[in-house]
C-alpha cells in the first residue's frame, strides 16, 4: 500500500531523472509505422505503473472489445508494480509496451501458467489505443511477441479469446496463422447484449 501516494511520486521522480539509460536496455525494436510516427516496443519498468493503469481506462472506455469497460479496469499503480516485477522476472510470460512519443500506445501480454505440465501452454492479450488503430501497431506487437516465443523456446501453443463481433482483431489473428477452435456461446455480456466468445490457437 502507498496511502501518500509516496512510493508513486518517488516513481515519478526516478522517471524523469534516472530513466533514459534504464530505459534503453529495456528496448526490444524501434519501427516507423505506415504514418511515419516512430513506434518504440520495450519490456514494461516499475515506474510505468501510473501510465499503465491509465492507459487501461482509457482503452477500457474505447470499445467494447476488453475484458472491462470504462472504469472498470480495477488494477491500481501499487498492484501494477508488483504485475511488472513478476512478469520481468518469469521465463515464459511477458509484457510488451507500444510507446509513441513517450506515450503508452498498446500493450500486449503472454502469460503462462507456473505447473509443469501445461507451462508449454499461453494465453495472449493485446490492446492498442484508438487513435492509433489500422497503422500497424498491432501486428507490429504481435509479430514481436510470437518472436519471442519462439527464440525462448519453451511455449507450444498460443490461446485468446475474442469477441465474436471484433472482426478487426479476429482478421488480425487470422493474418498471424491462429486458428478457430471452439466458441464458448453467450461469453460476453455488454449491458445486456451478449456475445460468443470465439476461441482461438496458434501452434508454435
Ligand atoms: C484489434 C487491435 C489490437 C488491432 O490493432 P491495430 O493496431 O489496429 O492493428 P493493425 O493496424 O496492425 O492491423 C492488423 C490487422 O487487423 C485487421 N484489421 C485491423 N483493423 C481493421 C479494419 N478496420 N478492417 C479490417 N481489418 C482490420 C487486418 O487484418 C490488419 O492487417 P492488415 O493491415 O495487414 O490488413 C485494435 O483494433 C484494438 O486494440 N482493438 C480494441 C481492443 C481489442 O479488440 N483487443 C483484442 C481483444 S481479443
């Protein structure tokens, strides 16, 4: 807990002095998007906790594709700061962070179960901000996420979720090689509106 708000301000100010050099060794790729905008796609840093807990307001509020809608993102700065140091230190899951202008444009995330015997298996999970939709952001992460695992070598098989009715993200998956395995009927219910969840895998 940080009822002053100390530990975030100490993060705040241990942003803006201490972090471009920490920052750069977090640096997965540099890409020029199809507007000419330079994308940066990096591992996340406990001081970004602040900028990602809004960053999932916000885009909790932009459609309703997620998991949560406005406000109903219930990750606090103190619970995303213990979120970054588990996935930066685990094998098989991680965090990526789309970042333009110094500013939080998607986020894409592998997770893998800690048991043995399905440690092979993931589960992806990627938003992008609507401002920035159709410029390539997506694929961009993706291609880096299915990258990585396969050089770590250990995930067999990617999963997700999608709502029946996002067609954008299901042709984006379609485009990375995921196949429809299964449904999951009347998954989602959008204030009263309720849609199947497709399922879908990518075999590594
Ligand atoms: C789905 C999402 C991540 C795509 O991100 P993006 O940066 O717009 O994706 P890209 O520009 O790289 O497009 C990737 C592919 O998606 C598909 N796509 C995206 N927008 C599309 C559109 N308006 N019409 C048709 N296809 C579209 C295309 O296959 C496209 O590939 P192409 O450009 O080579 O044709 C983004 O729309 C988003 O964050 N949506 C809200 C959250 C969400 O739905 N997350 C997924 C939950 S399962």
């Amino acid at each position: 807990m940080d009822p002053d708000g100390y530990l975030l301000r100490f993060a705040e100010d241990l942003r803006e002095k201490e972090c471009p050099r920490y920052i750069s060794s977090c640096i997965l790729k540099e890409f020029k998007l199809k507007n000419g905008q330079t994308l940066v796609l990096r591992k996340p840093i406990v001081e970004d906790a602040k900028m990602i807990v809004e960053y999932l307001y916000t885009v909790g509020g932009e459609s309703d594709n997620l998991l949560f809608g406005k406000d109903e993102s219930y990750f606090t700065a103190e619970m995303e700061i213990e979120h970054i140091k588990n996935i930066n230190e685990s094998e098989t899951s991680s965090m990526v962070l789309g970042i333009i202008n110094n500013n939080i444009v998607s986020i894409a995330q592998i997770s893998s179960p800690n048991r043995k015997r399905i440690a092979h298996n993931s589960e992806v999970a990627i938003s992008v901000k609507k401002d920035y939709w159709k410029n390539g952001i997506g694929s961009c992460i993706m291609e880096e996420l299915i990258k990585s695992v396969k050089d770590g070598g250990i995930i067999k098989n990617i999963s997700l979720g999608v709502k029946a009715s996002n067609k954008n993200a299901i042709a984006m998956y379609e485009k990375f090689g995921f196949e429809k395995i299964g449904k999951h009927k009347d998954f989602f219910n959008i204030n009263g509106d309720f849609d199947d969840e497709i399922l879908m895998d990518l075999y590594i």
